[in-house]
C-alpha cells in the first residue's frame, strides 16, 4: 500500500464529513486533512479529532479558515504535499432549483480554492463534486491550464451516477447488484446524463420499452433526494459513497495499480471539449479517456440530443473562466 496525503475541501459539510471517513480507511491514505471554513456547521478541528480516533494508519488534521480570508493565503500547510484534493464545497441545490443556478456562488468557492491547489499541491489531482459540475470543471480546468499544469489533473467526479445507474439496473433484473457496472457518459445534469444500460450484461436485458423510464430515473435522481430533503440540502451520504470509489480509484492509479471510473474531463472523444466517460487512471492522474464504445439507437439519439445542452453549460463554464481570470 502507498502513502499520500489527501485533503477534503469543505470536509465538514455533508458530503465532506462522510467522504472524510470514506477517505481516511483508504489504506493508501497516510494523511487526511479536513479544510473547511470556520463558519461550517461543525469546526474542520472537530471533524478531524473524531476522525483521528478510528484504528486506520491515516494521521487526520483539521484546518478551518475565515472567510473573508482568500484560502490562497492561509491553505499552505494543509494542501503541500497532496497527492489528492477532493472538493466537496460550495452551496447546495434547494426544491425549484436548478444545478446550473449554483454556477455564480460556487464557481467563485471552486476558484479561490483551485488557485490555492495550483500554488500549494500544484502536482496533485484536483476532483471537483461542487455543482454544477458541467461547468464549473471546465472553468477550473481552463484556470489550471493557464497556470500552465497539467489538465490530466482535473477530475470532474460523476460516479454518483454509475452508482445510482447500477442500484436501479438491480433493482429492476435482481442480478447481484456487485457485478454490475454502468458507464453513465456526457455530463452531470438533467439530460446530459447518459447511462449505457446496453454496456452491461444485465443492463442489456432491459426490454427497450423500459429503457427510457430507467434512463429518466438516473437522470432525475439527485431531484428525487433535493425534494425529499426538503429545502435541508441535496445528496451527501450516496455521494460520499460515490466520491469516495472515484478518490480510491485515483489513489490506486498513482499508487501503479490503474482503475478505471467514469468522470467528467477534458476530452476529444467528442466534438465537445469536457465530456463524462469511462477514464483510467494511472501514475498522472487521467491516463486514458476511453471511447464511448457501441451504443445502442436509443443511446445514439439520446447523445445527439444531449449535445447542444452540455455544449451551453461548457460555454457558461469556459465564459466564467475569461471573465475571471
Ligand atoms: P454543504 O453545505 O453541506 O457543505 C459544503 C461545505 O463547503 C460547507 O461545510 C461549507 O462551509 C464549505 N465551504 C463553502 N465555501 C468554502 C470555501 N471557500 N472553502 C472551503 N470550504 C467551503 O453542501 P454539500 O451537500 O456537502 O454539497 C456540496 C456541493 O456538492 C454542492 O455544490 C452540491 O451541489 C455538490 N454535489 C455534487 C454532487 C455530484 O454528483 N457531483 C452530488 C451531490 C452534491
Ligand atoms: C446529485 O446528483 O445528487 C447532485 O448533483 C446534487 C443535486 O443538486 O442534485
């Protein structure tokens, strides 16, 4: 097993304090650092002293900055020498929102945060969960490429969807809910999201009358979790769970043993310049973005419609990144 230091950025929300937890069992974690802002609902301090104490080899330490403070200027020790930052910070949707609503307030959060990892870990994989995904990561990734680093770096993290793809592909055949894998490719909002059920032995079984109600349910699931939790916030325990497969996969790579997860990255397998895909991840951090492979009709047409949305939301996202350089 290796040894790398991680951080999670906004480690003591929702999603960052399960993700926490998920993250220092990693046994090729030595060191987990919780970064929050010293208004979080519990102290980063806190979270990391409750963490400190699982019998796991991760040293944990808690950091929390004001927020008039540019974390820029304050996150050095807590970032240097990471090998993975993961960053679950920023403002979740409410009932009637949509993710694309959230690109303002928290492009602004994922910035100053980036510009802290180029200065600071400018060598470690930077994988993005603050919404809107779609362009938020274009943003950073077009941030980080100026700076002259490697985009390979920039992570735009998606896996809630395969898990939610592969939960209900279960739940409808029965097959053992652990030999199933779905790609889910394009983006990570509303129609951009694409499950490939035919990529799968039991996703392929679905009758292609179902298919479109299946696909549906992946695409609205995050709405499903916003409305049930009623103005309190959107999903943060599945995410962990999700968020955490895709930090184990990149920590994997680095470490030699190549895993490959669906994400949300610079791509050309496409003519859209950021696309979700199944990727592999090695020693750098994204080693190979793979080919959509064989898709069915209603795949392909579902594609080709998804298109032109995504393309708008990496506009929004690459214009956020020239208007704020
Ligand atoms: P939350 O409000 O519970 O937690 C966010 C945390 O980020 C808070 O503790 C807050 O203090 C912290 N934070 C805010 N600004 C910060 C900054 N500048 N530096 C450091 N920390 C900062 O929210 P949540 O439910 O954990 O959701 C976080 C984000 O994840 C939201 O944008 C949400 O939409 C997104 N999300 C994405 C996916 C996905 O599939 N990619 C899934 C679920 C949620
Ligand atoms: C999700 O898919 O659960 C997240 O993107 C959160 C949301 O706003 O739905």
């Amino acid at each position: 097993m290796a040894n790398y230091k991680v951080c999670v950025v906004g480690g003591a929300g929702g999603i960052g304090q399960p993700l926490s937890l998920l993250m220092a069992m990693d046994p090729n974690v030595s060191e987990l650092c919780v970064y929050d802002l010293t208004l979080a609902m519990v102290p980063a301090e806190g979270v990391a002293a409750d963490l400190s104490h699982l019998n796991h080899k991760a040293v944990v330490k808690g950091y929390a900055f004001d927020k008039d403070d540019r974390a820029i200027d304050k996150a050095e020790e807590c970032l240097t020498g990471c090998s993975l930052v993961l960053i679950p910070a920023g403002v979740p949707r409410k009932p009637g929102q949509d993710r694309k609503d959230l690109l303002n307030i928290n492009a602004g959060i994922a910035k100053n945060i980036v510009e802290a990892c180029a200065k600071f870990c400018p060598d470690a994989v930077v994988a993005l969960i603050v919404n809107p995904v779609n362009s938020v990561v274009p943003a950073m990734c077009e941030l980080w490429k100026k700076k002259g680093l490697n985009p390979k770096k920039i992570v735009g993290i998606t896996t809630l969807d395969c898990v939610r793809a592969e939960k209900f592909v279960h739940e409808v055949t029965g097959q053992p809910v652990g030999g199933i894998s779905i790609p889910v490719i394009g983006g990570h909002a509303g129609t951009t999201i694409l499950p490939l059920f035919s990529q799968d032995a039991a996703g392929a079984t679905i009758p292609a009358d179902k298919v479109p109600d299946l696909d549906k349910k992946v695409q609205d699931a995050g709405t499903v979790v916003v409305a049930a939790k009623n103005g309190k916030g959107s999903a943060t325990l599945s995410m962990a769970f999700a968020g955490a497969r895709l930090g184990r996969a990149v920590l994997s790579g680095l470490a030699g043993t190549p895993v490959t997860e669906c994400a949300y990255v610079e791509s050309t397998i496409t003519d859209l310049p950021y696309f979700a895909s199944k990727v592999t991840f090695g020693k750098d951090g994204v080693e190979t973005v793979h080919d959509l492979g064989p898709l069915s009709d209603y795949e392909k047409g579902r594609l080709e419609a998804l298109k032109p949305v995504l393309k708008e939301e990496i506009a929004a996202g690459l214009e956020y990144a020239a208007a704020n350089e």
